[in-house]
C-alpha cells in the first residue's frame, strides 16, 4: 500500500467516525504515478460519493501528514470479471446432465482479497463464529441457513462473510455468490425502481446460490426495500440458496424491523462475536504484521494491543501508524518507537469509573441517575443514557458487559449500539463532538483531584 495513504488512514478515520470509514474508504484501493495518488473505487455511484462528501476529509488528513501537494483522483475499477458458475436449479429439480450455459452476469460485490480463513485469527471470543462460519462455506444451503453473525464494529465481521465468499467461491462446486452491504442493496433496489427494472433486479438476485448481506440493521424503516428483501430471502431460501446475514445486534433488537424479516432472521442460526482477549489481541497484531511482510516483534505487539482500543479495527489502526512511522522515518520497528507514536492517542485506561460518569451525566443533563440505570426510553432519558455508556467505554474502558450490568442489567448488544451510535454522531455532528469534550474534560479534571 502506498506510505502517504497508509500514514493518512488512522487520521481519516479519526475526522469521519467508524461507520462512515468503514463504509467508504475500507473498500478504497489505492496507488501512485506520476500524476500523483489514485484512489480506486468499486462504482460510478462510490466514486461520486466520496468525491462530494470525503475528498476534503481526505486531502486534511494527507496534508497533516505533510502531503499536502500531493493531488489526489478518485477513480472506478475495472469491470469485475464475470463468473463461471452457472445457475444452480431449484433443489426439487431432476438432475440433468446436459451441460448449462454459463452465466455471464458479474458477481455481485467486492471481496476483500486478504480476508480469508487462514489470516483470521482464532481465540476464545469469536471461536464459535469462527467454526460456524467454515461449516456454512463447507455445505452452503444445507445447515445454518440462514446464518446470522452479529457484534460491535471492528470485531471481525467483515473478515469472517470475505473468508466464508472466498471459500465458496473457491470450492468444487460452481456457485454464483453475491457479497455486498446493506446499503448497496438499497441503493441497487431504489436505482432499478427509477429505470424501471425491477424485473432485472430480482432476477439478479433471485439467481444466486449464496447471498451475504452485512449490516442488516440499516434496513430498519425502510418498508419498501424490507419487502422487497422478504421476498428475496424466502425465494432463496425455499429454493436452498445459502443466507449470511451480519448485524451490529441480534434481530430481537433491530428496531422498525418487519416481523416477518425479523421472524426469518431468528429462523436460523444466531452467533454473536466478541472483542478480543489480550491474548487474542497480541496474535492479531502478530498476524497482521506478517500479511504485510513484516516480522514485528513481540513487545512492540504487546505495546499495540494494550494501548489501542477495544476492537480489532482500533488495533488495525494502531498498528498502521506504528509500522508507517518506522518506514517513513527510517526508524527500527521497537517498543519505544511504538510507545512514542500511540502516547498520544492513548485513550486513558482505569482513571474514570461508571459511577463518576453517571453522576455527570445526570448533572449534565438533569435526570437522576435512577433514570439512567431504567428502562425508559424516552428522548430526554435514552440521549443522556446512551452518552453515559459511551463516556464509561471510552474513559473508565470497562467491558461491554460490565457496562450494560451497571445500567440496569442490560444486554451488552445495548451498549454496542450506543457506543457506535455516538461515535458516528460525534463524527458528524460538531455539538455532540463539543459536549462530548466539555464531560469528558470535566470526568478527567475530577479524576486527577
């Protein structure tokens, strides 16, 4: 990958939040000529996209790292290459052994191509997803139909559906595969209904042995793409196609989800993955050091995985800057380079409690912290408590579980949500990002007395 971008990544995602980096840039290849850098995007849609609302993100973030002359073009991949697996019939069709033409309609969606079973790594927390995930590959449409992965941001999600769509695509058998996000979905449905091609999209996708469909939680309120996808998923699945479907949280508590879509959801298998064990996390840096051609050494491993944050994503981050900082200054990869390099961003770990950050907030915002710890869900009492996990995350660094315990007893999917929630909203929203400053500076102030 190119130094300049790669240097450039952990400030992008800093200015644009985690949802909206994930979705827009992750997918982002990038190279460089003489022309300066090219920014390789998967559509005509992508592409304008970024350039209207990213490129003065993305140009900020390169001149703070000194590339500010550098220009910068957003471009449109080459047409994907189509399959060969042609349609696979119906499962109460004859078999027939005259040879079937072979389709020509692309693959639907971009794989990852380092995201496959052999680079994830394997631990306590994601170890059932892990293995659920292979059987599903191994006999797609036979067990675990559908299947249902959920969890917080940057836990692995995406890796797991890639390696799975590798896998399948890989395998003995021919099989059409579609791999693409939620909001694609939407956009491809709403572009078919202008043009007046419904017939085409359904058939698109209507013909596929596997869909993977990931974050399924942004069709929630979108009662004409939610019915169009009920009929997608029964016509596949009557007909044995394989269904993967991710989640920042379980179909239970997607809000505004059609009780039918939720009722075929829960209809299959449900795996929830978890945030890295300290272990876990050594052998992910380790591991993706090593994807990179890179042989880091074990402390400086160390030092990446306890001074990021909580998920894989945050650790991926971290390990960029370190590894960009030895190349672009001619520096040994060790722990003080790495010590030097994260100081900075260090979230402060253990300094603040969930009690302090609750009476804050109740202050703050004028509720008691009764009301914080209930279940009320009203405006002016679910704000102030979804700023209370999101503080207790980011400056007391207690665990998703520890957390939902300490407000009321919830699940600990809630606190996901609300952490993810806040950070995009922070990201995007100048106010929340300037309250969020005001009680943190205050959380800080009184834990240094």
């Amino acid at each position: 990958m190119v130094a300049e971008w790669l240097e450039a990544l952990p400030r992008l995602r800093q200015h644009m939040g985690e949802r909206n980096f994930a979705t827009w840039i992750e997918p982002i290849r990038c190279s460089k000529d003489e022309k300066g850098l090219c920014l390789e995007t998967p559509s005509r849609f992508f592409q304008e996209w970024v350039t209207r609302h990213f490129m003065s993100a993305i140009q900020r973030a390169l001149a703070e790292g000194g590339s500010a002359a550098l220009p910068v073009r957003v471009t449109v991949a080459a047409e994907p290459q189509p399959l060969t697996p042609p349609r696979r019939p119906p499962v109460s069709a004859r078999p027939s052994t005259t040879p079937r033409p072979v389709s020509r309609q692309p693959r639907i969606g971009r794989l990852v191509p380092d995201y496959t079973f052999e680079s994830f790594v394997v631990g306590d927390a994601n170890e059932v997803a892990y293995q659920a995930a292979r059987s599903v590959a191994e006999t797609p449409g036979q067990r675990f139909n559908p299947f249902f992965l959920w969890g917080g941001v940057g836990l692995g999600k995406t890796h797991l559906i890639n390696a799975l769509a590798h896998d399948v695509l890989g395998g003995a058998q021919p099989r059409r595969l579609g791999c693409l996000s939620s909001e694609t979905f939407i956009n491809t449905m709403v572009g078919a209904l202008r043009q007046d091609q419904m017939v085409g999209f359904r058939e698109r996708f209507r013909d596929l042995d596997v869909l993977i469909l990931d974050d399924v939680q942004f069709l929630a309120g979108k009662e004409r793409t939610q019915e169009e996808f009920f009929h997608t998923f029964n016509a596949l699945h009557e007909m044995g196609r394989q269904i993967v479907l991710t989640s920042d949280k379980p179909p239970h508590a997607i809000s505004d989800l059609e009780h039918g879509l939720r009722s075929r959801f829960e209809g299959g298998l449900i795996v929830d993955i978890h945030p890295p064990t300290p272990a876990m996390r050594v052998a992910i840096a380790v591991k993706k050091a090593s994807m990179q051609g890179i042989e880091l050494p074990l402390a400086v491993a160390q030092t990446v995985a306890e001074r990021s944050g909580s998920s894989v994503r945050e650790l991926e981050g971290a390990l960029t800057r370190v590894i960009a900082s030895a190349l672009l200054r001619g520096l040994p990869l060790n722990e003080a380079l790495a010590e030097s390099v994260l100081a900075p961003v260090t979230r402060p770990r253990g300094i603040v409690s969930i009690d302090a950050v609750q009476d804050v907030v109740s202050q703050q915002f004028r509720v008691s912290v009764a009301d914080l710890k209930s279940h009320r869900r009203t405006r002016s009492i679910t704000f102030p408590r979804q700023v209370a996990m999101y503080l207790s995350r980011v400056l007391a660094d207690a665990s998703y579980a520890a957390i939902a315990e300490k407000f009321g007893n919830r699940d600990h999917s809630t606190v996901m949500y609300a952490v993810d929630r806040l950070e995009a909203k922070r990201a995007q929203d100048p106010a929340t990002n300037t309250l969020l400053r005001s009680l943190e500076g205050r959380l800080r102030l009184g834990s240094a007395r």
